[in-house]
C-alpha cells in the first residue's frame, strides 16, 4: 500500500472516545450559555432572522424579472427594426417603380384627374 493510505487508513481508524465523553458533551448541550453562536457563527446569526432571507429572497427576484424584461425589450427592438428595414426596402421598389412609369409617361404628375379623363376621351 503507498504510505498516503496507510496515514488515511490509520487517521480514519474507529477509536473509543475518552472516559466521561458523554457526559461533557450532555453538560455542554444543556448550558444555554455554551450553545449560543460566538464570533464566526456570528454572521451566520445574523441571516437567522427570516425577514432577511425574505428580502434576499425578493431581490432575487427582482434581479431575474428585471434580466428578463430586458431581453424582452431587445427582441422587440430587433423586431421594430427588421420591420422598418422591410418598409423601407418597399418604399425604395415603389418610388423605383414610379419613377419608371414617370420616365414611360404611363404617369403625370401635376394634372387633376378630371382632365386626364376628358383628355383621354377626345
């Protein structure tokens, strides 16, 4: 065996407590000034009270809708603005289509409608 087994099977090795073990560790328990947090355990006593776990609870929560709302206001930014480079590509193809029937002389510009018509009818 590598002697780093044998250090950890010695180390783990079930040993008898020491005479009277019980008894200290019964008296401790029973003494209310013993079982009380000290230094360390002081911050933990402090996230003992549940309205401290109820705020951090809370911010949690809002620290998640707050992250999702601000996806959600990206993709509707990302779909506003295929949208407007949609518009604006059909508006480029009709005004090059206008132009076209402009430049044909299929449409004037200028005249009232009334007197195309008499126009065209004579």
């Amino acid at each position: 065996m590598k002697p780093l087994d044998e250090e950890l099977k010695s180390a783990l090795k079930r040993r008898e407590p020491p005479p009277g073990f019980r008894e200290r560790v019964a008296a401790r328990l029973a003494d209310p000034a013993r079982t009380r947090l000290h230094g360390a355990h002081g911050l933990a006593a402090a996230f003992r009270p549940t309205w401290i776990r109820w705020a951090a609870v809370m911010a949690a929560a809002c620290l998640v809708l707050m992250g999702a709302w601000v996806i959600r206001r990206r993709e509707q930014q990302r779909k506003a603005e295929a949208i407007q480079r949609q518009v604006m590509y059909a508006l480029r193809l009709a005004a090059g289509k206008f132009n076209g029937a402009m430049q044909a002389g299929i449409v004037r510009l200028g005249a009232p409608t009334s007197s195309r018509r008499k126009a065209n009818q004579r």
